[in-house]
C-alpha cells in the first residue's frame, strides 16, 4: 500500500491541472499540494482512499457522492463525525487538530480530487462521434469529413480542459458550419465528452497521454478572468454586481468534474454566441490555462452560496444546540457564547472547529444523553447564515452604529 500511495502521491503532484478555492473569498490562495501533505500526515489517508488509492476503512473522499461541494463535504464529515471519531480511537491513532490555514488546504486538495474525471469510455466515444455527427465534418488521421480540421493533432496532446478548449475557440466556425450543413449543434451529457476524447486520441494513436502541464488553476484568477473575458456582462455572482442575461453562477449546481463542467460550458455555446453577437460583446476566447483557471473558480462558488439565516436559526434550536451554546451576547451556557466566533464562519471554518471542539463537544452531549446532530447540506448552510448574522449583531460594524446614531 505504501508504494501505491506514494505513486498517487507523485501522479497527484505532476497532474496537469488542479483546483484552489476562491481566493476572493478567503485572505490567501490555499495550496491543494500543501493539502495532500495535510491529508497525508492528519491520518486521514490511513482509512480513506482518494482517486482509489489509500486505506479501506471510509468512502473515498473524491469519489462519495456525499461530498460533491464544499458545504457537502463540511456536512459530511460533520454527520459522520462521532462513528469517525470512534475508529480513530478503536486504530489507535490520535485525534487530528486543525489550523485554519490546513483545513483551507485540505478543502482545497479534496476539491482538486474531485474535479478529475474518470478515464473515458474509447468504444462509447466512438458511438458518439458518428451520433453526434462529428464524422461528416472531421476526420481522424485521413479518416472522415473534410469539412473541419482532421483532430489527430488536437487529441494528441492535450488534457481534457485543453481539449475543450480548442472546441470552444472553435465554435463559431463549426456553428456557421454547422448551419450550412443543416447539422444540430450536437449537445453532450455527463461524462460524454470524456468519452469522446479518449476515442479521438485512442483512433488517434496517440498511445500514452501527453499531458500538457498547466500550473495549478488558480480560482482567484479565474476570479479576474470571469471580469476580462467579460461573462460579467451576463452572469452575476451573488446579488451584487454582473448581468442578468444568464442565471446568478453562486446559484446554480454546476458538476465537478472538468469534464462535465466543461459541457456545461460547451452547451451555453451557441446561446452565448448570439447575445454576445447583440451585444457586441467578443466571443470570448481562451487560453487552455485560463479556462482551468475560470472552471476552478466557478467550482469554489458552491463553497460562499449563501445560506438562510432565518431557516438557520429554526434549524440550531431543531438540532439542539441551543441547548449549550448562548446566542446573544450576554448569554451563558455550558458551551461557548457563539456570537465571539473568532473565525468567519465558512465552510472550512466550521469544520475546523468540529475537528478542534467536536469531540469535547460529543462528550457533553452524551453526559447529557443528547444525540449527535446530523446536517445535510442545506441545513449546514443556513446554519453558517444564521450564524454569521448573530455575529454582525454582537459586533457592529461602524456603519451600524453611524444608522443608530441617527434616529
Ligand atoms: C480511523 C479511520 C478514519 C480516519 C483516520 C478518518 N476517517 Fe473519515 N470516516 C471514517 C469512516 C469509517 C467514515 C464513515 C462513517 C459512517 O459511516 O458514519 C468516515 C466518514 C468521513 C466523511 C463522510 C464521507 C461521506 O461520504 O459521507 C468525511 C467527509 C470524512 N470522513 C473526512 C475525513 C477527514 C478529512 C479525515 C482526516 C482529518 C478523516 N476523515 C479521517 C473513518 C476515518
Ligand atoms: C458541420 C460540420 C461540423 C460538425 C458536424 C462538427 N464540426 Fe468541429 N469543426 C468544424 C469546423 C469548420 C471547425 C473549424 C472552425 C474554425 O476554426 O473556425 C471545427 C473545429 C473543431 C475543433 C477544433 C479543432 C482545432 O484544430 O483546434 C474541434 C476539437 C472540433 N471541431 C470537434 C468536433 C466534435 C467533437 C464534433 C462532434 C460532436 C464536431 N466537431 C462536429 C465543423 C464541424
Ligand atoms: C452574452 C451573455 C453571456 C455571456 C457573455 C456569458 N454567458 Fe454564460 N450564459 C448565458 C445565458 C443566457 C445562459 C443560460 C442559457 C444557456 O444555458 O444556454 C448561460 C449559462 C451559463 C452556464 C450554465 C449555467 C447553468 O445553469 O447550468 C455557465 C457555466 C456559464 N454560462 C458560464 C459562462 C462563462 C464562464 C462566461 C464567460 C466566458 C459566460 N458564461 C459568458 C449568457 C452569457
Ligand atoms: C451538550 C452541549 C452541547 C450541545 C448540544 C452543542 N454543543 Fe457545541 N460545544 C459544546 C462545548 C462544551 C464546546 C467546547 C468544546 C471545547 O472546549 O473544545 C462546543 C463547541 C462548539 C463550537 C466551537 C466554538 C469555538 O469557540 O470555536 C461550535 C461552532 C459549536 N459548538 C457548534 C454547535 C452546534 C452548531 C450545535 C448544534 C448542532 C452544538 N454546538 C451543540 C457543547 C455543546
């Protein structure tokens, strides 16, 4: 097991691309590399696997269901907690604690994780490539339509976001030819467009993938390039500023996974191309890096949606936990007051202090023979809401006291 996962390890390292979190939200860029090392010296790795690879004893972190997003993996680990807890103890291992600056890292390292696709399905790609009618207008090494470029040379040497890449900067070529010809715009579901790449390269023979090797996607600079590439124009983030041609991006569960990101992206094409067209807008272009880097930003979006403190509020006083913890300023009870969080509550905050206080918390509730409280994803993030929003409270910020002032 140690030689595998140090191979992971080192396949982790050198891959092509990766994911931060959004650094707009968050003081620093956390490191998924710095992460790995986290996730490897916490002893997390001991019981789960990630990308298959690791102990057996907890569901592979890159893989469950369970932690698709952010707020999914802080509700997770939160509802498992006690059960985790008590294999931690019955392997003899130490109980983890957390700086802020790990758990970022760690967060950031299990969503890098989770944004790699699984290898493609060669026999289904090629089913695809005649459905989808790619065939009359490409070939592959001499063999096909003339009509667009032969794609041996795009497959031979690109990773998936590459790949897309070339599509996408592409697109309104294929569309005027796509009009000519009378062929629909060949729209693509989950994993197809994984499945067809790995059918071009392996018709390609382009044997052994060559990996284009982009620095780590940077969210935070997908951050800036969500604004120059302008899809600001059309898509907000969160109520604030952006356009309204196209839905709010912090409100939409966008998948994973680069592939299927990626045709979310390759699907709003031909939408996108003729409101841009109107607006006199660029169709925008990329750089196989930049779009790693916008992919990754959108990715960490699902980390600051926000929450509804009103339905949070219900939601802390359904688990229990007003039962401890005091909620205004001058209240006391056998937990700490929450409205003196020294951190933000995000998130990574919150699991932080579930690793940190969580067990000293468990040992209380079982005193008192409370049940540990379970938080799916929605109830996590209406919690935060109406967590952070007793925080402003208990501590107001200068224009509060200005509007106070004044009657
Ligand atoms: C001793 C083994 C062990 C260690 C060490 C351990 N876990 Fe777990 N973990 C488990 C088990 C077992 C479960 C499933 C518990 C259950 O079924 O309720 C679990 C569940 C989880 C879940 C929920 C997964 C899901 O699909 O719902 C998350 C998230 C998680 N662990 C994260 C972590 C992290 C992060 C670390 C390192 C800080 C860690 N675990 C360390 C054993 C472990
Ligand atoms: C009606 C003809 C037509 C169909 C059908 C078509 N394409 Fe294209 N495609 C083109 C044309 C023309 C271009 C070149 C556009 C340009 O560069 O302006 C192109 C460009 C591309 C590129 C970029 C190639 C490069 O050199 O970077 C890729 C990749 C691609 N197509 C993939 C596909 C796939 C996959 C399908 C099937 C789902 C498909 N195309 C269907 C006509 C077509
Ligand atoms: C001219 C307006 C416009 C621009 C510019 C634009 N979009 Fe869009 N976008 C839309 C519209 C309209 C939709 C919804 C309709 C659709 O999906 O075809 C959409 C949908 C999307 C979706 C899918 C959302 C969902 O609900 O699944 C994503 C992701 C997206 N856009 C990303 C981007 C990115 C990244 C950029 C910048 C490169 C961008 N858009 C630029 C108008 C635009
Ligand atoms: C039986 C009493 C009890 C209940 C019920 C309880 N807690 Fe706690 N909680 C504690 C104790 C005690 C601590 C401090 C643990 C320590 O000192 O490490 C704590 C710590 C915390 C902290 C960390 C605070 C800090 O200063 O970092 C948070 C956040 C928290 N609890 C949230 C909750 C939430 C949310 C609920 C409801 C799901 C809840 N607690 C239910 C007793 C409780």
């Amino acid at each position: 097991m140690t030689t595998n996962i140090a191979t992971r390890k080192h396949v982790l390292m050198t891959i092509a691309v990766s994911v931060a979190l959004a650094a707009c939200a968050l003081a620093r860029n956390p490191d998924p590399k710095v992460g790995m090392k986290v996730f490897w010296d916490k002893g997390c790795i001991h019981c789960h696997p990630v990308l298959g690879e690791g102990g057996n004893i907890g569901p592979d972190l890159s893989r469950s269901p369970s932690t698709a997003d952010g707020v999914e993996l802080a509700a997770a680990m939160w509802s498992h907690a006690p059960q985790m807890w008590q294999r931690i103890s019955q392997e003899s291992l130490q109980l983890p604690t957390f700086q802020a600056d790990e758990m970022e890292d760690l967060f950031a390292f299990l969503a890098m994780a989770r944004s790699f696709d699984e290898p493609g399905n060669a026999a289904a790609g090629m089913q695809l490539f005649r459905a989808k009618r790619c065939v009359e207008c490409h070939s592959i090494r001499g063999q096909g339509g003339k009509v667009g470029p032969d794609l041996a040379t795009v497959a031979s040497n690109r990773n998936p976001v590459a790949w897309v890449t070339a599509m996408w900067n592409h697109a309104p070529g294929m569309f005027r030819a796509l009009a000519v010809k009378g062929v629909q715009f060949p729209r693509f579901e989950r994993s197809e467009m994984v499945d067809l790449e790995s059918y071009i390269r392996s018709a390609a023979g382009a044997g052994t993938k060559q990996q284009i090797y982009l620095r780590p996607a940077a969210a935070g600079q997908g951050a800036v390039l969500f604004r120059t590439k302008q899809c600001i124009r059309c898509h907000s983030i969160g109520a604030a500023e952006g356009g309204r041609l196209g839905p709010d991006l912090s409100r939409v569960a966008l998948p994973r996974r680069f592939g299927e990101i990626a045709v979310v992206m390759w699907n709003h094409a031909p939408e996108m191309e003729r409101l841009v067209a109107a607006q006199s807008i660029p169709y925008p272009k990329f750089e196989a890096q930049e779009l790693a880097d916008v992919l990754s930003y959108l990715n960490s979006l699902s980390l600051n949606r926000p929450g509804n403190p009103t339905a949070g509020a219900a939601t802390f006083a359904a688990k229990g936990c007003t039962a401890c913890h005091a909620t205004t300023a001058s209240g006391k009870g056998v937990g700490p007051n929450l409205t003196r969080l020294q951190q933000s509550l995000t998130p990574v905050s919150i699991a932080r202090m579930m690793w940190n206080h969580g067990p000293a918390m468990l040992q209380r509730m079982e005193k008192s023979s409370i049940e540990w409280p379970a938080f799916n994803t929605k109830e996590l993030a209406d919690t935060l809401a109406y967590l952070a929003s007793i925080q402003a409270r208990s501590q107001p910020t200068s224009q509060l006291k200005i509007s106070a002032e004044e009657p």
